[in-house]
C-alpha cells in the first residue's frame, strides 16, 4: 500500500470505518482530511489517530453531510486546506458518511434525509471536488455501497419523497444508488484520470444502525453487529482502491475484500443509472449535462 504524499478526503472519518480508514491512510504517510459532523467528535479522533500515529499528516473538517449548504462550504474548505500545504491536487475522495433513518425526515433542501445523506451527498461533494480530483495522474473515488443494495428497484424520480417510507428500503435504494452513480460516473468520465469504485464492506462491528434510530432498530443492530467484521477487513479494501495501480483502468465497478464483486442486475442498468444521474443533477442544482 504506497500513499505515501498522497492527499485524502475521508468523510465519516470520526468512527467505524471512516476512522480506520483515515488511521491506516495516516499510518501509510497520506496527507488525510478527515470530515465529521460533530467538532468535539472530529477532534477526539483527530486526537486519537496522532495517538496512534504520532507522524500523521491530519485534519479534520466538519460538516453536515444532510445539508447541500454545508456540502459547498465543505467543498471550499477542502480546497484551502490543500492549498495551504502548497498542493493542488486530492488524489482520494473516499465516501463513507451514511446514515439509517426509521422515520422519513426531510433535510432543510427538502429531500429525505437518508437519500440526501447516502447518495446526493456524495454525488455532490465528488462534482464540487472534481477539479482537484482531475489534477492527480491517478484519482480515485470510492464509495461505501452494501449487498443491501441486491433485490432492490426504485424510481429515482421519486426517491427524494418516497410515497411508503420503510427505512430498509430507503436505506436499500440508497446504496443501489451509490453503485448506479459509481458506474455512470466512469462511463462519463471514461478515459480520464479520475476512476470510481464502489465497495461492500459486509456486516461490521460497528454502532452505525444504532444512530438516529428507535429502540427496537438499535436493539437489533447491536445483537447484529456482534458478529460483523473488524471495520479495520473493508478499510483495507478501500486503500487498496485507493493505492493499487493496476485497478485504475478495471471495469470492475464493485469490490469487496479487495477483489471484484457482481452487484445486482439494477446496478448496472445504464438507463436506470442515466436516470439517477439527472435527478441527482437537478436536485443538486448541478447544471452541467452530463448524462446525455
């Protein structure tokens, strides 16, 4: 794993896999941003990391992923924190934020919240980023999907407001949705420098589904995530992603265990990933036409 001088943008990096992610990065002499939602949290683990890896190169953002307002000024942050070590490029973009909502709740951009945090967060940061990430010989985004995302259909025109709310399905469209934006964003931008991954990181040992969740979802998370994997196992893959010179021109759209997985039929529909790509444009206000 050579990151060494690379430059890294982990979102979610203040726990769970995020955190493993920024302290290995750390450990392999990456330059690491690491994005979180609570400053006293991003600290702590900016704290624990340089605990751990006293010769860190390390800092932290932070950020309401829920808020397209915020995502910009995030943009705009990252942009002066690499500009301050004199670099000019981000070679790594890892989106790993997620959330799990029992309740539809709607984000001040009236989307629902899980659509908003799991996939136009990441749609959006990665095309404020693009710039920076275009500037690197061999950039990388990747993605944190799941196998949930098997044996799931949705209308993308309709996900920021789904009719029936079930917080499993939500939570399903959106990691299909991470695969869809994974694989339209390599056939638009194929050719370029900048490669996308998606990846399953299988069940981990982590307290992800017991945040913004009831009793009953946190109950049966916990007794879940018992037998779930180290987050440090889908770390590993993703600075595989982040670092193996040979993947940059794979068509393999989504990895786990460091090596290529199917993902489900919808996954790869380009029409449906067309589609998913201009919803997201507009919902976005990004306005450049891409997915023609």
């Amino acid at each position: 794993m050579n990151l060494k001088n690379k430059t890294i943008v982990i979102t979610g990096a203040t726990a769970g896999i995020g955190f493993q992610t920024a302290l290995d990065a750390s450990r392999a002499g990456a330059f690491v941003i690491g994005v979180g939602r609570n400053p006293e949290r991003s600290e702590n683990a900016r704290q624990k990391i340089i605990s751990q890896a006293p010769d860190a190169k390390i800092t932290f953002l932070t950020a309401d992923l829920a808020s397209q307002k915020q995502i910009r000024l995030l943009a705009e942050q990252i942009k002066l924190a690499l500009a301050e070590r004199n670099l000019i490029s981000l070679d790594v973009l890892v989106n790993n934020a997620g959330m799990f909502m029992d309740k539809k709740i709607f984000t001040e951009d009236g989307i629902e919240t899980t659509f908003a945090v799991n996939h136009l967060a990441p749609f959006l940061l990665t095309h404020l980023l693009l710039p920076l990430l275009s500037q690197s010989p061999s950039a990388r985004v990747i993605t944190v999907s799941s196998d949930s995302h098997y044996r799931t259909s949705f209308t993308p025109e309709k996900a920021k407001n789904p009719v029936f709310f079930f917080g499993l399905i939500a939570y399903k469209v959106s990691k299909l949705s991470n695969v869809l934006f994974t694989s339209q964003f390599n056939r638009l931008h194929a050719g370029e420098s900048v490669h996308a991954f998606a990846v399953a990181p299988g069940l981990v040992n982590t307290d992800f589904g017991m945040k913004e969740t009831g009793r009953l979802t946190s109950m049966v998370w916990r007794s879940r995530k018992k037998s779930g994997v180290s987050p440090e196992v889908p770390a590993k893959t993703i600075l595989f992603l982040a670092s193996d010179p040979a993947v940059s021109t794979s068509n393999e759209v989504y990895w786990h265990l460091c090596k290529p997985k199917q993902p489900s039929r919808n996954a790869t529909d380009p029409n449906l990933a067309k589609r998913l790509w201009l919803e997201s444009c507009k919902l976005t206000s990004i306005t450049q036409p891409e997915g023609e």
